[in-house]
C-alpha cells in the first residue's frame, strides 16, 4: 500500500463508500453500455472534402507533414520519395497490414512486424484520423505493432481519406462498430504531430518520447 491509498482507503471509510453501492454500480454499467459521447468541437463537423482539408491544416500545425497519394498500391514509392527527399536510408519497418503493397518496385529495403527498438523508419497502418485536432487514432494488432508508432526516429502512417473523421467520438463510434465492446483492440494511440517537449527551459525538443518526425499519407478514395 502507498501513502496515497492509505489516503484514499481513509475518506472512504469515513464516507462509508464500499463501492458495492446500488447507485454507484449502476452509474458505472449504464455508462458501460451506452457509451455516452463527450462535447464535440463544431469546427470537424465538414463535408468530406473540408474535412480532409481541415485535417491536413491542424496536422501541419502540430509540426506533422501530410502529403496524398493517389491510391494505395503508390504508397511505397511515396515513403521512398520522402525518405530521398530527407537524405534518410531507404529502408523502413512495416506493419503487416500494408506488407502486401508493391514495396518491391521500389529501392527500398523493408522489414515487418514489430519494431526492436533498432528501426529508424517505419511505416504503420492508421486506423483514422480526427480533424478537430489533424490527430490519428492506432489500434494495435498483430497486423500493426504500436512498437512502429514509438521506437523509430522517423514514423509514416498511411490513412484513408475516408477515414478522417470529423473528431474523436466519431472515432470511437467507429472502433466500437469494427471489434465491438467485448473485443476492444488493447491499445488506442492519439497522436498529434511528432514527439516534443518544452519542459527544459521552454525550448522545444522534437522526439523527447517518441518519435522526431510524423509523415501522414492520406490515400485518396
């Protein structure tokens, strides 16, 4: 036991709170089960075409790069025109969800699955994106390791365009509809631009948690 659950455990006793409460359970599996939605931000709710373009503008804003492709079969000579374009090795780790594109018509040397930490490059399957913000939302799965979302220097992440959605409680309308409430993916991954931090004396440090670089590629539909 810690100091602060000595702390908590002592207001409950004096509450009486057991937590075995009738109201306090129902509260909890009411909110289980109809999943209410939060506030949502006016500014997501676009027709398709602005909502793409609104997502492409906070995603800049957030230091992220966005560029579109034209379908995903182009994805791999996109990734290796990028890393060529910043001087980096044409060579990436890549989730299983897109190890089927024509990754061999291009000079790039690619590996799959998960990341061991040594990868500077990977590119991951996004599972949407939310324009509110220009953030992503990554589910992990054996066909997109979360350790390609954090361990490399440079990530790459490849969206539909159909797939922005306006803001995050769409976002999570649409991961309930896909696994369903009993077979939630274990993790969801938010992310805004690259990895920075200010704490050490306000100046900006891009990669402090994670990676240095976010690259969105936005395939049309």
């Amino acid at each position: 036991m810690s100091a602060r659950d000595d702390i908590l455990g002592t207001i409950r006793r004096s509450l009486g709170v057991t937590g075995q409460e009738a109201p306090r359970r129902s509260i909890v599996e009411n909110r289980l089960a109809q999943a209410p939605r939060g506030v949502i931000p006016q500014r997501g709710q676009l027709d398709p075409q602005a909502r793409a373009a609104l997502f492409r503008t906070m995603a800049e804003a957030a230091l992220a790069t966005v560029e579109e492709v034209e379908s995903l079969d182009k994805v791999p000579a996109a990734v290796a025109e990028y890393l060529r374009r910043g001087n980096l090795p044409a060579r990436a780790r890549v989730g299983e969800a897109l190890a089927g594109l024509p990754w061999g018509e291009t000079t790039l040397e690619v590996g799959t699955g998960p990341s061991d930490g040594r990868d500077l490059i990977a590119v991951n399957r996004a599972f949407a994106g939310a324009a509110e913000t220009g953030s992503i939302a990554l589910v992990s799965g054996p066909d997109s390791p979360t350790t390609l979302n954090f361990l490399p220097d440079y990530a790459i992440a490849v969206l539909r365009e159909s797939e922005i959605a306006g803001d995050y409680e769409s976002v999570w309308d649409r991961i309930r509809e896909r696994y369903g409430k009993g077979t939630m993916p274990r993790t969801l991954n938010w992310i805004t631009g690259p990895s920075r931090s200010a704490d050490i004396e306000q100046t900006m440090l891009l990669g402090a948690h994670g990676p240095r670089s976010l690259h969105i590629l936005v395939v049309k539909d």
